[in-house]
C-alpha cells in the first residue's frame, strides 16, 4: 500500500491525459483499417446471448427506461471479450420471424465508422434479440441534458451534428434512408468519444413497419397526416437534434420556429455557450434547423446537403473527441476490457450520481466492527458531539448537500477516537462532487489504509485518477479493485 501511496503522490501533478491528432478514415471502412473490425453479419443463439448478459441480468440493462422499456437493450460479453449491446423485443413486435430475419440482415448488411453497427441476430421461438456493438460512453441525452463535470463545448456539438449527417448520408447511399424515432436517446458515444448513429433506429420497429414513436411535439407534421415515415420525416427529426445542441434542452420545433422568426435566436442558445461561438456560426445551426423543420417536407434539404452545410463550420478539428468530450481514454480499456460490477462501471464513467446511489445504499456494512463500537459510544456522553458530526454529515450526503456533508465528516475525522473507511469514502465522494479530486484522492486512499481489502477505496481511487486526468494510472487501480472484489465473493 505504501508504495502505491508514494507512487500517486508524485503523479498527483502530473496529468497522463495525452492529444493526438484526429486521424480521418472513409465512412464505410468495411472492416478495413479499424483496429477492432467486427466480423460480418451472423446469427447468434438464444443460450450465448443469455450467457453473454448473464442470464439478461437487470444488472446489464442499458436502456434509458430501463426494465420499463417495451423493447429492452442489455450490455453482455461475448465469449471472444467482444462487448455487445442486446436489444430484446417484446414477444408482439415481431411476430413474422421470416420479416425480422430480412430487415436483421438488410441492416447488419451496412458497416460506418459513424453507426452503432449491427453484428448480429436471434430468432427462437417467441425471442427476437439484436446484437450490436457496445458504445461505453452513454448517449447524447445524457451528455447534453444531464451532464455532471462540463456542458458539452460547441465544438463537440458542431462535430456531432456533422457525424450523425454522415451517419444519415451513408444510410441513405445504401438504401436505408428510412430512421424511426431519431432523438438524443439514438446517439452513442464510443471508446474514442465519437458520436455514432444506433443502428436499431434503422430497423423497422413495428408489424407494418410504420411506427413512429415519439413525443407528438416533436413528431414531423406528414407523420400526423399520414403515419408513414419519409426521409424527409428524418431530415425534420434532425432538425430537432440541432435545436436540442444548439439549446442543451428539448425545445418544441413550434416554440424554437417562433423564436426564430422574432430573430430572438440568441435565446435558443445554451446560457453555458456563452462567449464560446461566434454569432455567425449560431446564425448558420438556427439557418439549417430552419430549413430542416419547415412544414412541406419537399423543401428540407438532404442529407448530403446537410453534410456540406456542417463540414463548413466545424471547429478544432484536429482536437480528439475524448479531448472535447473531458472523458476518460486508454488503451488499457479496449485491449483487455473487464467485467466491471455497477460500481466499477460508475466509477469508470465518472458517474458520480450514480456513485452517491450506491455508496447510499451501502451504508456502513463494510465498516468492520465500527457498528458495534458505534453503538457503545453512543452510551458515553462525551462521545456524543463527534458521533452527531456524523450523524449530520451523513443527513447532508443523502441531502447531496456535500459542503455541508464534508464539513460534518470532517469534524468527525477530526475527532480521532473512531476510524470509518465509509466516512473517508463518503467524504471522497463529496469532494468530487465539488469538484477537489486531489482531496478525494487522499480519503480514498485513507480509506484503503483503514480497510485494505475494502474493493470500494480502491474504486473511488479509480474515479479520483479519471478525474485527474491519470487514465493509466486509473485503469489499473480500476482492475486492481475489480480483482479484489471478484475474490472477495469467492470467499
């Protein structure tokens, strides 16, 4: 342990995060000159998709509303260390096994560097899954709306906007012009922080095909009139996107129009772009988003027309999207990718929200003892106003009051009659959460002093190092954690 301590002292100002140069390719590589080329299109069985999300775990399940999806989307891990995403339909989606088997095969027939590709299918019974390539680092939805560390900077969103044009042009060029339900949701991001199309959007998602499900706000206006979905129903679907890049919100396109014919455009834009684009390029999105949503759709450009349109205003090109992005990068990850366990996961996301669920929901059952010599100090009255510090620290973290939760942890540290690995742990985290990761560095380190077999220091470790920029560093503690509490369970 003590060398370890050494070791991230030193490294403590010294960030591991590297830049490099953003190395273009063509859109439809075809497996060639992808380092991780996935093999084409097959049929998978029920039994290895079932042990590839162990046993369609809720644990697994990636879908945004989760087991509350009509049609649920599950993270698994194929027997080759292939991580996958598994979309499995509800038993009435797809009742034509022959129809699901062709539109399977239409889609896992194309290959872009720009799409969430398609690798395989399963059709058993009543079961119809889908099998994908895994994109680790969330959707748009959550970069844009629900952000943690940063907003996402105008050159990233111009990027993604450029990337899902790409995605849609491509498409198109192979007879796929056809997206349902195209919405922040259906972008994901990947090991390198790209933006990519999900290819399940480009499936026919109903028994005539024609669904179109979505908010009926923001729903294109010949979808109402007729229920049949165009590719000019896309271009309008993408228009929304812009708006929603352009605002950090999900505006209404009817609201987003009236603002733009008062020439109000300045109050679509993200109060957190302020300063950070110039009003020539946000006049160029509001332009384009314009002619996207207008209401006959014969007048929508296409999607090539997008692609020239976007290509002309992007920014910092040669800065890679991870960069942009502020997420974690290393190659530790993609070469030999671990099971990683909800917490683990979290923690490699710097998912800090996430992280405060768990750490909430543990409680103090790892404190070794310190239950038992709490509740006898709770009989000795001199012991009581460090074991109220407690109390109203642990009131504040599930309040997500952390200022006031590290000042309470803090007394109680401070106190030095009992030692809690899960108060430097909690203490930990609420440093993060504003934002010091070199003091949440320390208590997790602390932590692990206090409990060295405890896998949840060394976790936290992992998240403090991502945040500091050590990916190597991070990753290792990272495996070092996972290792220990898959011996942990064997015990």
């Amino acid at each position: 342990m003590g060398a370890r301590c050494s070791k991230f002292s030193i490294c403590w100002f010294h960030s591991h995060l590297k830049t490099s140069v953003l190395e273009s390719s063509d859109l439809e590589n075809g497996g060639k000159g992808e380092k991780n080329a996935w093999p084409s299109f097959g049929e998978f069985s029920l039994e290895q998709l079932k042990v590839a999300t162990s046993g369609f775990s809720s644990d697994n399940i990636v879908s945004e509303h989760g087991e509350k999806a009509p049609n649920v989307v599950y993270k698994g891990k194929l027997d080759n260390d292939r991580w996958v995403a598994v979309k499995r339909f509800n038993k009435f989606a797809w009742p034509d096994s022959r129809q699901f088997l062709e539109e399977a095969k239409a889609v896992g027939s194309l290959r872009s560097e720009r799409l969430a590709n398609l690798i395989g299918c399963c059709c058993e019974g009543d079961e119809r899954l889908l099998v994908a390539e895994f994109m680790p680092n969330e959707t748009l939805a959550k970069h844009l709306f629900h952000w943690e560390n940063q907003p996402m900077k105008w050159a990233m969103r111009l990027r993604v906007a450029l990337y899902l044009a790409q995605a849609l042009e491509y498409c198109s060029s192979k007879g796929r012009a056809l997206y349902h339900d195209l919405n922040a949701y259906r972008i994901l991001f990947d090991n390198d922080g790209n933006p990519r199309l999900s290819c399940f959007g480009l499936m026919k998602n109903s028994r005539d095909g024609k669904s179109y499900s979505t908010n009926l706000a923001f729903t294109p206006p010949e979808y109402l009139r007729t229920g049949r979905v165009t590719p000019e129903s896309v271009v309008y679907s993408f228009g929304t996107l812009l708006l929603d890049l352009m605002s950090g919100k999900h505006i209404p396109p009817s609201h987003a129009l009236d603002l733009i014919r008062g020439k109000n455009f300045l109050m679509l834009m993200d109060s957190a772009l302020e300063g950070h684009f110039s009003n020539e390029d946000g006049m160029e999105l509001v332009r384009l988003a314009s002619r996207c949503l207008q209401y006959e759709a014969r007048e929508r450009p296409n999607a090539k027309s997008l692609v020239i349109s976007l290509m002309s205003v992007q920014k910092e090109a040669e800065v890679p999207s991870y960069v942009l992005m502020g997420i974690p990068h290393g190659t530790a990850s993609s070469k030999q990718p671990l099971s990683l366990t909800p917490f683990g996961e979290a923690c490699m996301r710097i998912d800090l929200t996430a992280i405060h669920e768990i750490l909430e929901k543990m409680g103090y059952k790892d404190d070794e003892g310190i239950a038992n010599e709490l509740s006898f100090q709770m009989w000795t009255s001199q012991m009581q106003e460090t074991l109220n510090s407690k109390k109203h620290g642990d009131t504040a973290f599930r309040a997500k009051d952390f200022a006031t939760a590290i000042d309470c942890y803090t007394r109680f540290i401070d106190g030095g009659t009992i030692v809690s690995p899960t108060v430097y742990a909690r203490r930990c985290l609420s440093y993060l959460m504003n934002d010091t990761p070199q003091e949440a560095l320390g208590d997790a380190m602390q932590a692990q002093v206090v409990s060295p077999q405890w896998p949840t220091a060394l976790y936290l470790q992992a998240t403090c190092l991502f945040s500091l920029g050590m990916e190597g560093d991070a990753q290792e503690t990272l495996k070092d954690g996972t290792n220990l509490e898959a011996k942990r369970s064997k015990n």
